[in-house]
C-alpha cells in the first residue's frame, strides 16, 4: 500500500505542476487512522504524505464527490466572470475550472461510467486515474472481532496489523472486507485515463470470494412471514438521516423527491412503519437497472441496515427477466427500466408464479 | 409409454373382442395398458341433471386411480368414454360436484380434474401418431373399402369431448388409412343408431340402424367400424351382407397380432 | 306462482340449462333422428319450460324417446342443449311415478344373447331411478 | 373450502388504476353490458399505464388500501405503442420487491383488459376482490396508526 | 383557494335508480373548496348545462365537478359548457357514476356512498387542476383510405371531389371490393357491374386520387392531422406503368391451377391473370405460387408474349411513406367460414354452396356465363334450397352472436331472380325470421313469396345428405305446422353470415383504433359519432364497422367523408394541452425521459437555472408539446420527479388515491 501511495502522489504532484490539473480528489485521515474521508487537493505540497492517504480504509466512492466538487469549481469560475463584467472586466480573461483529478478503484467506474451515461458528469473536465484495490476493509468488522482502542492499522499484505491501546492484533484481511469487497466485481477499470497498479492480478482475478446473491436467495427461500419479520426488524432502525442516499453515486437528483415537499412522499422522520418501507422501496426503485452495486448504502448506514440487499434484489430479478445487465459497464448503456423487450418480457404475474412462499 | 385403462364391463363380456385386439395391438405399439384395479362401472348413462352425483362418483374414483399413478386414463368404449370424460369435465369446472365428490369419496388428496382422459383413438392419433403406426402395419388392408361408424358418444357435446370435428370429424378415416385401408365418407356416420331403444323399441332403433347401413353402403363400403359395442350390436342385427367390427380387431389384423395368443 | 311454474322452474333449474336462450330457431327439432317418433318435439319442450309449463311434457312419451344422442346439443346456435331439458323432465317423471316405463320383469322376453351389458344398465339408469 | 365467516362483513378497499384508452373503455363497456362487480372497486383513471407511478401504488397501501390493481391495453395495443411495455417491467419489479419484503403478493396485480373487453373487466374485478376479501384486511402495507 | 361547483346529474333513472342523487349532493356540499352542489335530471341536456354556466357565474366557481356518465361520453361537452361561462375548460373533472356505478350496482346504499366517494376523487382532482391553454399542430391535406370497396371509392371520391388528395390502399390486384362480385342488387334489381365499375374508372381518373392497389398499409405512426404510413406494394412482377391490360398473357399462361378468387373457387385461373375485365387498375399480376417461373425457373410464356414488355420477374416489395391528415378505414367484410357448420356438408357435397358463390354462379361475367347450373356436374337444377342464418345469430361459439342484417334481402333476391328466369325451379327458403327493415324491403321480400310462389318454411334446416340418387336431402322441420320435412333438392345455398376481414386487427391495432368482440371496428359513440373510431383522426367507412347493405354503407361512406374534409379543411389543429413538461430546477438531465418516449417529444438544451440562490448552466429536458401525446411514461422514468403531466399530475393522482382511501 505504501508503494502505491507513493506512486500516486508522485503523478497526482506531476499533474498538478505541469497544470494539467488543477485539483486533485482524493482521500485523507480524520481523527483515527481508519477514518478516511474524501478530499480535494489544490496544491501539490498538500499532497505530502499523511495528509494524502490510500490505505484499506478508502472504500468510499470519489465518483459521487466528484459531482459536486465539479459543479463547485464550474459556479466559482462562473461567478468571477459575472463578477468581472460588473467590474468592466473582460470576463473571459477568467480562467475556466481546468480538469480535476480523481482516483478511481475499479468499482467506482462502474459509477463513473453511469454518471457519464446520465450526463452528470463533464469528461472532459475530468482525468481519471484507475487504482489497484485489493479490497477494502470493514472497520465496524474489526471492532466486532475485539480490536478496542485503535491507535494504528498496518497494511502487511493478506494481514492487517492493528495496534491498540491495549496491545497488538492482527487480522486476515478477508475476514474483515468490506460487504461490498466480500463480492467484489473485478479488478478490471471500466474507465481510465491511465492505471496505477504496480503488481497487477492475472486477467479475471480478483473476483470476491462471497457469492453475491447468496444473502438475497437466503431471503427468497423463507416464508413471507419470515421475510416480513426480517425487514420489518431491519427497518424498523431506519432513523431516516439519507446517508444512504447521500452517499449512493446513483442518487444524484437536484432535488430529491424526500426532500421536496411537492412530490407528496417527503417526511423528516418515520411517521409510520409503512414510511420506513416505502423511503426504502422508492430509494431502491428509483435506482433499480441504475445501481452498480458499489455498496456505499450499506457502508455507510450507521444502524447497520443491510440495504445492499434491496438493491441487490432488483438486480438479481432484473438478470433473471430481463437478461445479464451490469449498470456501469460502459457509458451510454440503456438501463432496464427505460427498456423493453414486447416479446419476451414477464408478465408481473411472474411473481405470483415463482411460488415463493 | 404406460397408460391406466378402463375396459368397463361390456368390454369384459359381451365386447371381449373390443378389449382383447385393444391390448394386443397396444403390446405391438409398444404401449402398456395397466388396467385399473378394482375398477367399478363408469355409470353406463351421463346423468345431465346438475343436482346428479351418485352415479358419477365409480368414474371420478377410476380417475382418481390414475392421478395417483400419474398416468393418462385409457378407455375403448364410447360409452365410459362419454361418461369418464364428461365427469372429469365436472371435476374441473363445477365447484358444487368438486366438493361434494371429494366430500364423499375421501382421497388422501382432493380430485379436481387433474386427469387427461384418452381415448384409445385418440392415443393413436396424438400420442403414438398415425404415422407410426403406418410404419408399423405388415398387413396392410390394400383396397378395403372401410367405412367408419363414429355414433354420438365420442363427438358429442364437441365443446366437452373434444375429439374431432363433429360435423365433419377425420380421425377413424385416418386410422383407417394409417392401416392401409381406403376410408369410405358418408352422410350417416355421426347419426345416431337408436341403440339406446334397442330394449324398448326394437323397430326404432332397427330402422334407424337401417338408415346407417344404407348410407354407408351407398357410397360404397365393404366393411363398417366402430368403437361402440352398442352401436356394434345395432348394425350388426339389422345387416347381413356388410361386416361390422371393431376398430381394434383391424388394427390388431394389420399388425400382424391378431392370432397371437393373448 | 302456481305449482306448474313452480316445477317447471324447479326443472328447468337442475337441468343445468337456460331455455330462455332460445330464439326458435326450431333446429333441434330439425336434426332430431327421432321427431317422427315423439308426440312433443324438442322445440317444444325448450318452449314449454321457457314459459313455465310442464304438465304436458310429463303426460308425453317424447321422454322415452330421446336417444341422448347429443345431435340438438351440438347443433342449437343458442347452446340451448334440448336434451337436458328432456331428461330433466323425464328425471321428475322417473322419481315421482316409480317408475313404471321398464319393469325388470320384461326384460328376460327382450333379452338377446349378443345384448351388450351397457344397453342394460343404459336402460335402467335412464328408465328407472 | 372453508369460507372464512369474517370475510363477509369484511368490505376491502380496492384502488384499480385503468389506462384511459382500454381498460377504462373496457370499464365502461362493462357498465353499459350491465356487468356488476364489488362497489370496493374504485376506478382512477391514466392516461396509460406507464403513468402509474409506483409511488401511487404504495401511498394508497399507506392510506389503507387493500388491493390496488393497474390496468392496461394488452401489450402491442398500446394507445402510445410502447407506454404498457414499460409500464409492465415496473410493476413486476415492484411486485417482486413487495413479495421480497413479505408483503401479501395478492394484493397487487395487473391485468391487460381492451376496450372490448368489459366483461373481461368485471370478471378481472370481481376476481380481485373475492381474492382480496379472502385476504382481509391489508395490515402489512397500511398504516396502522391511522385506520380508523 | 378554490371554489368547487358539484353537479350530479340523474340521467334520467340510469343515475337516480341507484344512486340517490339527493344524499351525494348533501355529502359533498360541506367538502372543503366546495361551494356549490346541485342535482339535475340531465346535465348534459341545454336546461343542465344552463344551470352549470349559471352557477359558475353567480357562485364564480374556479372549477366544476360533474357527476355523470363517462368521461369519454360527455367530457367534452361539459368543457365546452365550462368555456362557455368563462371558466377554463381544463378545470373541470367528471365523477363517472354511471357506467362505473349505477349500472354496475344495485343496491343503492351501496351505489350512493361509492357515487360520494368518486365526486370527492374527483373534487380532490379538480382542486389542483390548472388552465391549460391548447395548442396546435399542423394538418397534412391528404386523406388515405385503406380498402378500396364500394365503401373506400365512395369516400375517396367524396373527399377528393371537395378538393382534397386521396390516397387509396387496396390489398387485391384490384378495387371494387365485395360489389363487384354481386350479380344485381336489391331491391332495385339493377346490375351491380353497372353501377360499381363507374365509379372505379370514377377513382381511376379523379386527378386527385391515387390507387395503390396490391398494396397493404405496413405502420402507422404519428397522429390526427399528422400520420406517418408506410405502404407496401406488393411484387406484381408486372410493371404498371408499361401493361395495357390486353391480357394475352393471361390466355398464354399454361398454369391453369390458381384459385380464381373472384369467382369465390368455383374455377381456375391462370397464374398471371386480372381479376374481371373492368380491374381497375387494369393490369395482369403474376401469383408467384402458382406461376411456373418462381417454381422451376423455365416458362417465362407471359414474357415472351407481352408486346409492351412489362413482365418483371424481378420486381421486389416496395415500401414508402406518405404523411396523411386522415385515415378511412373502409376493409369491409369477408364470407365467415362455413365448414364449421358441416351437417350442411359444404366440405362434402359441391351442389352446397354460400350465397356469394351463386352470386357468380348467376353473374354473366362468372364461370357458367350466368346460366345457373349444378356446380358438381354443370346440369339444370329441379330444386333449390336456401338455408338463412347461418353462423348468424349464432352463440354456441361456432358462429357470430350478430345478424349479418344483409341476409334475409339478398336470399329474398336470389329466389325471384331464379323464379323469373327459371319459372321451373321450385325454390324452398328455410328461415328463423325475415328481417327487412328498410325502404320497399319487405314488399321486396312480399313480392318473392306472392308473386314469384318462392316457399317459404319457418325452420333451422337439421341436417343436409346426400342420397341415393346422388341429389341432397334436406332433414328439417316446419316449425309452422310442427310436422317434419324432408326435401330431395339439388342445390342447396348457404346464407353464410358475415365478419370483417381477415387483417382487420391488425389495422386496427396499427391505428389504436378499438375493436369489438367480433372484429367491428368501435364508433366514438354508436348514436352521435358513428362515422369515428375513438381515435382521433381515424373514421369509419362501410361493414368494418358493422353489417350493412350497399345503401347503407355508400351513406356512410359519404358521412366519413364529410367528416375527413370537415378535419383537412382546418389548416392548424388544436393540441391536447396534457402534455408533459418538466421543472427546470430539479430536472437531472439524466436522459432517462427520453429513452422513454415513443414520440421523441423530449430533448435538451443547457439552460442557465437559479436555484436556491445560485445560478448554473444545466442540462435541462425540453418537451415539445406538438409531439407530446400524454401518456406520461416520462413522468415515472423521471427519478426525481422533474417531469410531471398536466391534467393528470402526480399531485392531482395521488389527491385522488387519498380521497378514495379517506
């Protein structure tokens, strides 16, 4: 991990210097060592070590961050153009927002190419660099398995080396992945401008060990009941605090429908059991055929809502009827849900048929 | 291909020749009827009236016996075929006979319809095919000039039978060709023979026999065929000069097992 | 309502049929083998029991005559089926009188070897309750 | 075939979404044919199927529906050629999630019914709420607090 | 706030019966935003809507609610009464308590509290309506009319005498249609030749009339004043333009098995071969099943004797477009099959034959030159028997529920005109009813039986069989004098009933124009528009629509016709104004709505927005709002829900699912 890091500051620095950047986004530590957030950089001595980090706690997604930071730069420089005018100035002696470069793990394509398909995203303003990942790791996991007290967390190949303030631990890295890296999709960058990865996996490897649907035919083999009482449980810890939605590169609307008073579904707190369901029901729809899967929901509920398994459903049925579809597989895809097939496309009775329980 | 069959008594007394040629000729085409155990009479008469169920439950139970088995259900005799199918129509449609025979009758699992009733024509044609059965005659019946009797039982009511077109049905004259024989078509094959007078009104049901006969004569029959043995003893009264058999016995004849020790 | 509309309906309704459907078309008369045999023909039962009279249909021998052949069920545009109109009438005559039509005493005299047993059995199902 | 006794005084509260150019057609044929079925059945007229918003289906759960049907012109009759093929995929994917969060599936369904085709309607209708009185009341999906 | 005005209509008892009238307005009377509620026996009648325009002024209503019939009965006459009193028409809402209750319900607690609940949907809607204000949308000046029978030529030569182009889509090699194949027609008795082919040489020369005959419409897109067809004219594998119609390649062709459809079978053609000798147009075609050259890639006859050279075994399909304003459909009908009724034998004997066949079997122009004869052996027939009704009337499902209406004349015709020229033939009429409404019908059909002794036998005919003598029996029974009858005859013709055409269906689904139980295209409204199919744009022309007699149906022809020009006249046509639109400040650009559109209604543009104080250039859709037809697939594709329907909005729906749920 260290090498890699290296690896990336140097270009990030390069990039930066030569002005063929004028930003870098990228993660950097808060308080604890796993606590890695998003972050833009716009110097290049900002992006020394310890501020600037890539370790296995960097499981969140830039491609949504990148959204914003975009439309951030393009208002600045449009506001110093309206600003010059007023003063009599040429506005167009302003310079433009220049390009912002990202770092992508090879499931945060997935999301990017979505966002370029849904034009969320200006490539051209963007340079994208494709990072090895081996998979991220689950802090929530490792405090489970007993570690109290982290003070620091030593990436050592398949090991984690933890240290705490009541002594040293160390951890299989596949014991605490990520859910979303427990079925990883692959290795492979669905889109890149170039790819930093110093010991590269032979072609197909990779892949996660967990079988990905297995948690939603879990869920398909029990009785109705048993489903009821098993979402009605989960759910019922719904707080409704969207960081669900906030987090998710999918959910990108101007305005969401919860939080607009006109669209009839808006609410501030679960009134009703029903309300739980129906944010969860409409949060997964809309993004039903749009969803790469990337897991962020689940990563960053802090009632520990499974809600991958939501959206996993959709796809899992949107396979079965519809046929093998991977939202992000390449820019320009026609979702399953603004699709049809008139011939062979179930019938929704398909439900009643399947004989579920 | 194993089928369950229902003889019915006729076929076990007086229409002996009907059921024995059934089963050899089936042997040779490689399908083994299993006759139903302890099968009762299927009724004989389709008692129409809505509120009739006592004379029906012998047929649901026969149908019962082969949904356990899982088999389609043969029969030979129009008359148990009219009537086994009929029911087992009931037994799908009407809730009020679906509940009161399985209220009476018990089985470890209710009986709604589930089924499929042939008849043995029937299996010729759509499950055996008379192709097949073209390929497998080595006594073809060159230049006989066969006329199929097909009386009311099997093509009436068409809706619930479902055996062929009942104005104008093919499936004997195709038998009769898979054979090798030349079928003969005439005005009087779906007409009744008045079998069922033939207890109280002999003189009725010879003159309308009569009229059979004649029309199938007309247009030049050597020989009449049928799979009634109602109908069979109504012809064969009022007729001298014609034979009139069982379908089956020339299908055993063409197959070359008519003689074969059953 | 009088007794006879109240049989007729009575009949009408466990005949499992409507002769209200009707349109007197006359087609089931037209195809019956057995018109020449009967004192009141199928149309008129189908018209009888549309309008509520029966009594006439009990009195009559048509009832035995009926060969159950199906021809009028098959062929009536309306789905009208005369002959369950026709048995049911004969099903009320059967279980009210005893049936006298066929009395097993007689059959001996009828009975010839080659009978098949069905016809028998028809016999008595359709005859005698 | 036990008939539950409380089913009877049970009255179910049933929504039927009908795309304006052939289930709504197929509606009113079956009021001019004389066609009856349950007086639950109330009957929002869409443009089209593709129209029915899911979230219409789940706020009418919400405010104490029992059953919510959608209807449209059998798929390739489409008045707008295509709105009912959409419109198909988003109801089968909604169906399943509601059967996935254990949700009644029998309370939701969707039946194709042209404008000729009023007795289909009422047969469809009459279907329906025999299926959903059987059902009874819709406890999963509504909200509780708020039934009176 | 708005100010609701509830009108509940009784129609008559159709409402009141079930619904009491009284108790809905009581109910509704104290809803909030409703500040008016009445009841009237008809609504729509002048006295009603007096009272609706009455109470919109004197009460100032935003918007109205009417309690009545369907919507797509009288929607738009109470918007126009709304216009009328100056009230926007798009603020009203109709409560359908007709066809969706009273009629469907019979107890009347139960039709008045569900009647209450459908105005309050309907209040809850009409309270978030809005004005709309329509817009337009060209008109394409030209009519395509598809079928080119006696009914598509006399619309066609309507429209286009009153200036405006037709184009007519016939599928056979030529029009003419059904009437052309008839002998005389009744009750006049006048030659139907004789009055047909003018009127097709009429089409022919019409400057603006187009013929695309051996053609067959492929798609249709677009919508009123604005159709996008595509036509596909058949190989001919004769080149139009160059064939005279001499038809010597006709007599040369040595294939002589082809069906001679226009003789309805009855003899052979060849493979090349025109119809009948006034085929308009008058060009050979070439039937690629029967004909030698497509079978063994010799003969080649026709070519080497065509002097104008216009035999083209290469001739392929042809598809092109054309825009229409309009479209007629005029497909008329086709003989329904008869062997489904084979007591009759028609499979079996060829001395049974429908009434269409004896059409051409007395026609000069047919294959016994008009002399009536036995089919099966070309000899004088005795007796001839006519059954009526047959698959008419008919609901065992072999048949067709209706009366072919056209029947009991044409038999009526048939039997005089057999008695006049063959004084010797007995002629037997079996029938259920004689119907003949109609100007000098029934003294038609009187004139038969006491004039001409044509017998006439109440009574279904049972069976039909050959016998001894080879001739037919007929088993029936006099219903009259209850007694059988067994008729020896030697012919015996069917009164087949009648259904659309085959295709028809499939027309009908190309337009999204409804059909009927029976294939019958659907009127807009079976007394007041019975010449429009509901939908817009699309009429109705001849027996697609229903049985009809040649009167008739040139009547309605006429009717179709005043109806397209009364639409071509118009140089712009008022839009639906429920179109989707999209709000700028939410709308993702995210292309979702587009991909779903059928009518490619949406595009983008980048648009500067102010949003919460900021002001940024996004990718915003744009729907243009004469290609928006309504259906509002956008509006679900839609994630955030940018994209909304005027009229029938998410807000106004769901305000309907509440007040239903209440």
């Amino acid at each position: 991990m260290q090498e890699i890091t290296g690896l990336m500051v140097k270009r990030a620095k390069e990039l930066l210097e030569a002005g063929e950047v004028q930003r870098v986004i990228g993660w950097t530590t808060g308080d604890f060592c796993y606590d890695v957030t998003p972050a833009v950089f716009t110097k290049a001595e900002d992006l020394e070590e310890g501020k600037f980090v890539y370790n296995s706690f960097c499981g969140s997604n830039l491609s949504k961050y990148l959204i914003q930071t975009l439309r951030n730069d393009i208002n600045a420089v449009n506001t110093a153009k309206a600003m010059a005018a007023r003063k009599g100035e040429n506005p167009d002696d302003i310079p433009g927002p220049g390009k912002t470069l990202v770092f992508l793990k090879p499931c945060d394509t997935y999301s990017f190419n979505q966002l370029l398909t849904e034009h969320r995203i200006d490539k051209s303003l963007v340079y994208v660099i494709g990072v090895a990942c081996r998979g991220m790791a689950d802090i929530e996991k490792i405090k489970l398995m007993g570690a109290s007290g982290i003070t620091k967390v030593i990436d050592a190949g398949d090991k984690l080396e933890v240290k705490t303030i009541y002594g040293d631990k160390s951890f299989d890295k596949k014991d605490v992945l990520l859910e979303k890296c427990a079925c990883c999709k692959g290795k492979e960058h669905k889109y890149a401008d170039e790819v930093i990865d110093p010991e590269p996996l032979p072609e197909g490897e990779g892949k996660g060990p967990m079988d990905r649907m297995a948690g939603v035919t879990m869920l398909e083999e029990m009785t109705a009941e048993e489903r009821y009482a098993f979402w009605n449980d989960q759910l019922s810890r719904c707080i409704k605090c969207y960081a669900c939605r906030n987090a998710c590169p999918a959910c990108t609307c101007m305005k969401c429908v919860f939080d607009n008073p006109r669209s009839g579904v808006d609410s501030k707190a679960n009134v009703t059991e029903f309300e739980e369901k129906m944010y969860h029901i409409i949060r997964a729809f809309h993004v039903a055929g749009r969803c790469t899967d990337c897991g962020e929901c689940s990563r960053v509920c802090p009632q520990g809502i499974p809600l991958h398994l939501l959206n996993r459903k959709f796809i899992k049925d949107i396979n079965e009827f519809y046929g093998d579809y991977q939202a992000g597989e390449a820019e320009g895809q026609r979702a399953p849900l603004v699709n049809f097939d008139a011939e062979n496309d179930v019938e929704p009775s398909i439900v009643n048929e399947k004989g579920g329980n | 291909m194993i089928y369950s069959y229902f003889p019915g008594c006729t076929l076990k007394a007086k229409a002996q020749d009907l059921d024995t040629y059934g089963r050899k000729a089936a042997e040779a085409l490689g399908v083994t009827l299993e006759e139903i155990p302890e099968w009762q009479c299927c009724g004989a008469v389709y008692q129409q009236a809505t509120d009739e169920i006592a004379t029906k439950l012998s047929s649901v139970r026969a149908l019962n016996a082969a949904k356990e088995k899982g088999q389609p259900l043969v029969t030979i005799c129009s008359a148990c075929h009219h009537v086994i199918k009929r029911v087992n129509e009931d037994m799908k449609e009407n809730e009020d006979m679906i509940l009161r025979a399985n209220n009476y009758l018990k089985f470890d699992e209710p009986y709604h319809g589930e089924t499929e009733v042939i008849h043995y024509l029937e299996m010729l044609r759509d499950k055996i095919g008379f192709d097949k059965i073209k390929e497998a005659v080595v006594n073809p019946l060159k230049g006989k000039k066969i006329a199929a009797y097909y009386g009311c039982l099997l093509l009436r009511p068409s809706k619930v039978m479902q055996f062929d077109d009942p104005e104008n049905p093919t499936i004997i004259e195709d038998f009769i060709k898979a054979i090798g024989a030349e079928p003969v078509v005439y005005p009087f094959r779906n007409e009744c023979c008045g079998g069922y007078q033939t207890i109280t009104d002999k003189d009725q049901s010879d003159r309308f026999a009569n009229k059979v006969i004649d029309s199938a004569k007309m247009k030049g029959a050597e020989m009449i065929i049928t799979a009634c043995p109602l109908c069979l003893y109504n012809l064969k009264q009022n007729t001298r000069d014609i034979p009139v058999v069982y379908f089956t016995e020339l299908l055993a004849e063409a197959l070359g097992v008519k003689e074969q020790e059953g | 309502m009088n007794n006879e509309k109240a049989l007729a309906e009575e009949v009408v309704s466990f005949s499992g049929t409507n002769p209200r459907n009707c349109m007197k078309c006359g087609k089931c008369s037209a195809t019956c083998p057995t018109f020449e045999e009967m004192d009141l023909h199928p149309h008129e039962f189908v018209s009888y029991l549309a309008s509520g009279r029966i009594e006439k249909l009990l009195q009559s021998k048509t009832i035995y005559k009926c060969l159950s052949c199906f021809a009028c069920v098959e062929r009536c545009p309306r789905g009208v089926e005369p002959s369950r109109l026709i048995e049911a009438v004969r099903d009320s005559v059967v279980g009210q009188k005893g049936a006298d039509y066929l009395s097993p005493d007689r059959i001996p005299e009828r009975l010839d070897p080659d009978l098949p047993q069905q016809a028998i059995t028809a016999a008595f199902r359709k005859y005698k309750k | 075939m036990q008939v539950n006794e409380n089913s009877k005084e049970f009255k179910p509260l049933i929504v039927a979404f009908c795309c304006n150019w052939c289930s709504y057609a197929g509606a009113d044929l079956a009021g001019t044919s004389r066609l009856s079925y349950p007086a639950d059945v109330k009957i929002i007229r869409v443009p089209c199927s593709c129209r029915v918003n899911p979230m219409f289906i789940l706020k009418a759960f919400e405010k104490g529906a029992d059953g919510v049907i959608m209807c449209g012109c059998h798929p390739g009759d489409c008045h707008y050629t295509t709105g009912n093929y959409y419109a198909r995929r988003r109801m089968t994917l909604l169906f399943s999630m509601l059967d996935y969060l254990g949700v009644d599936k029998e309370r939701v369904r969707v039946e194709w019914v042209s404008a000729a085709e009023g007795q289909r309607f009422a047969m469809v209708m009459n279907d329906f709420a025999k299926k959903i009185t059987e059902l009874g009341e819709n406890v999963k999906l509504g909200d509780i607090r708020c039934k009176k | 706030m708005q100010r609701i005005g509830v009108f509940v209509c009784w129609c008559g008892s159709n409402i009141a019966a079930t619904v009491d009238v009284d108790r809905v307005v009581e109910a509704v009377k104290t809803d909030p935003n409703v500040v008016h509620a009445e009841n009237y026996q008809y609504m729509c009648s002048e006295a009603g809507q007096k009272l609706i325009r009455d109470a919109i002024t004197e009460h100032q209503l935003t918007g109205i609610v009417v309690c009545s019939c369907s919507p797509r009965m009288h929607e738009q006459t109470f918007r126009k009464t709304a216009e009328a009193a100056g009230l926007n028409q798009y603020m009203v809402e109709i409560a359908n308590i007709r066809e969706q209750c009273s009629w469907i319900h019979k107890d009347k607690d139960e039709g008045t509290e569900k009647a209450i609940i459908l105005a309050r949907a309907a209040i809850a809607k009409v309270c978030l309506n809005a004005p709309l204000q329509p817009g337009q949308s060209k008109v394409v000046k030209r009519a395509l009319i598809i079928g080119g029978g006696i009914a598509g030529i006399q619309s066609a030569i309507d429209i286009a005498d009153a200036g405006y182009k037709v184009d007519i889509v016939e599928r056979t090699p030529t029009i003419g249609g059904k009437m052309a194949q008839l002998d005389k027609t009744f009750p006049t008795l006048d030659c139907a030749s004789c009055i047909v082919t003018p009127k097709m040489v009429e089409c022919a020369q019409h400057p603006n009339i187009t013929i695309y005959a051996y053609s067959e419409v492929e798609e249709v897109k677009g919508f009123v004043g604005n159709f996008n067809v595509k036509i596909r004219k058949k190989a001919r594998y004769v080149d139009e333009t160059k064939c005279t119609g001499c038809a010597v390649c006709t007599e040369k062709c040595p294939s002589r098995k082809g069906r001679n459809e226009f003789n309805c079978g009855l003899d052979t053609r060849g493979a090349v071969y025109i119809p009948f000798a006034q085929a308009i147009p008058n060009v050979a075609t070439i039937d690629a099943t029967n004909c030698l050259h497509f079978k063994t890639g010799k003969c080649g006859i026709c070519a080497k004797n065509c002097s104008a050279n216009a035999i083209d075994f290469e001739q392929k399909d042809e598809i092109f477009e054309e825009q229409y304003g309009a479209i007629v459909v005029a497909t008329g009908y086709q003989i329904s099959d008869v062997t489904k009724f084979d007591e009759y034998q028609y499979t079996k004997h060829p001395d049974v034959v429908t009434s269409l066949e004896l059409e051409r079997l007395m026609n000069a122009a047919g294959p016994s030159k008009g002399v009536l004869v036995k089919p099966s052996d070309g000899k004088h027939p005795h007796d001839i028997v006519f059954i009526q009704c047959v698959g008419s009337r008919d609901i065992s499902g072999r048949g067709k529920c209706y009366c072919s209406k056209i029947c009991c004349m044409y038999t009526a015709k048939h039997a005089m005109l057999i008695r006049e020229k063959y004084p010797d033939v007995n002629v037997h009429v079996f029938y259920i009813d004689v119907r003949t409404p109609g100007k000098n019908f029934d003294e038609f059909y009187r004139r038969a039986v006491e004039q001409y002794n044509v017998d006439y036998i109440k009574g279904m005919v049972g069976k039909v069989y050959e016998n001894e003598k080879g001739g037919l029996t007929v088993q029936a029974v006099d219903l009259i004098s209850n007694e059988r009858v067994m008729l020896d005859t030697d012919m015996v013709v069917l009164a087949a009933a009648i259904e659309p055409s085959d295709g028809v269906k499939h027309i009908a689904s190309m337009l999204t124009a409804s059909i009927d139980t029976n294939n019958f295209l659907t009127e807009a409204h079976p007394k007041l528009r019975p010449v429009e199919s509901p939908t817009a744009g699309v009429f109705l022309s001849g027996v697609c629509q229903g049985p009809k007699d040649i009167p008739e149906t040139v009547s309605q022809a006429g009717a179709a016709a005043v109806k397209v020009v009364g639409l071509l006249a118009k140089d712009y046509l008022v839009t639906n104004p429920c179109t989707a639109h999209t709000d700028e400040t939410m709308c993702n650009g995210c292309s979702s709505c587009e991909r779903v559109c059928p009518y490619g209604a949406i595009s983008y543009i980048d648009k500067e927005v102010m949003d919460k104080g900021v002001r940024e250039v996004r990718r915003i859709a744009q729907v243009n709002g004469a290609l928006c037809q309504g259906c509002g697939a956008c509006t679900v594709a839609c994630p955030s829900g940018a994209m909304d329907l005027k009229g029938f909005s998410n807000k106004q729906i769901m305000a309907e699912v509440d007040a239903i749920c209440k």
